[in-house]
C-alpha cells in the first residue's frame, strides 16, 4: 500500500521535481507558517489541516523517484518525458494524514506542483493542460479511469478546471481530483488524493481556502 501510494501522488500530471534550491526556487516552492501555506511568488494562500503532516524536500524527492522508476520501467517514451521535464515543475506542496516516511496505510493527501508551460504555447488555461495531461495518464498503463467531462471551479476568484479519475488498488478504489489555474506562466495544480468521503471533506476544506494575497 505505501508503495502504490507513493506512486500515485507522484503521478501528479508532469512526473517531476525541481531539485534545485536556489532563492528562485525556493520562492516558487513557497512555505507553511501557523497553519497557512504562503506562496508570495504566485501570490497565493491556503490553510491546512494543523495535525497533518508537512512533507519535507528529502520526502517530495522520495516520491517522485519512487514514481519515476515504476512510471518509467516500462514505457520508454515516458522515461524520456520524465527526464526531459526535471527543471521545470515545483512540488510547492505536499500535505498528508500521517507522515509518509512512517505511515503503512491508506495515506490521504494534498499536493501543489506548478509546472512551467511557458515553451507550451497551446496551454493557455487550466482547461488546455488537464486536457494534456489526461492524455499523459492513460499512457501509465496504471489502471485509471478518467472522467472525460472536465469541470469548472471557482474558488474565492479564482478559476480552476478539475478533472477526476479513480484507479483500484486490490480492494479499495483511491481517488484523485486534479484543479489546474494558470497564473504567472506556470500551471498549477491541486491534487486531492483519498478513498471516501470523510477524507474528501478535509481534503476540499484545505482547497477552498485558496485565495489571491
């Protein structure tokens, strides 16, 4: 279980991690005080559940090649697109139930990534790069099922695009939501991961706490 959970939060549409810690970078990436998530790069806030877990960068580089090399062992071209992208996506968040290093269960959880689409100049709204990555997803040959109907999803002024998709893991189904908004160049992504409602709730208060700062 916790290695298909590592998996499935590292499938989170661009199959990388900036691992880079210049002041740039660490800007992009952002940081939790006193409950809220700041990100004074995008100009973004949101609050999170205080006794979840803060994933530190030693976790977010756990995960991701953790999901490379599962993502990748079979499926050359997704191999390359996974080196190709390296420099350009942020893990700017990564929040759970319990703390992933320790937790042997079902671990529900919160991601942020931005992706810089600037070089992608047909990915103009949140709507365009979900389209994109639907597409990406199918090729894990993981087993997801993936709404085909995109939705909107106005948070606090904000304008994302959600798209939901659910794969099976033995006996128990595990759902993710994606929200996507472009904004300063980059597509960013919310990424609600869970397996019932209790978990969704939580999840979405987190989310609909986003706001412009």
């Amino acid at each position: 279980m916790k290695r298909i959970f590592l998996v499935l939060s590292f499938l989170v549409l661009s199959f990388t991690i900036f691992a880079g810690t210049d002041s740039e970078a660490l800007k992009k990436i952002g940081y939790v005080k006193d409950g809220k998530y700041c990100n004074d790069y995008f100009k973004l806030s949101l609050s999170v559940k205080k006794d979840w877990a803060i994933q530190d960068e030693d976790t977010k580089r756990l995960i991701a090649d953790t999901g490379a090399d599962v993502a990748g062992k079979s499926n050359e071209k997704l191999k390359k697109m996974i080196e190709a992208s390296r420099q350009r996506t942020f893990y700017m968040l990564c929040v759970s139930k319990y703390d992933m290093r320790e937790s042997k269960s079902f671990n529900p959880s919160l991601m942020i990534v931005a992706e810089d689409i600037s070089q992608f100049k047909t990915i103009k709204t949140g709507y365009d790069y979900l389209l994109n990555s639907k597409e990406i997803l199918k090729t894990t040959n993981l087993g997801y099922k993936i709404d085909e109907k995109l939705l909107d999803k106005n948070i606090n002024g904000l304008k994302f695009s959600n798209m939901k998709t659910t794969i099976s893991n033995g006996n128990i189904n595990v759902m993710q939501d994606y929200y996507t908004i472009v904004k300063s160049g980059y597509a960013i992504t919310m990424i609600l991961t869970y397996t019932n409602s209790e978990e969704k709730i939580i999840l979405e208060n987190m989310i609909n706490s986003i706001k412009n700062i």
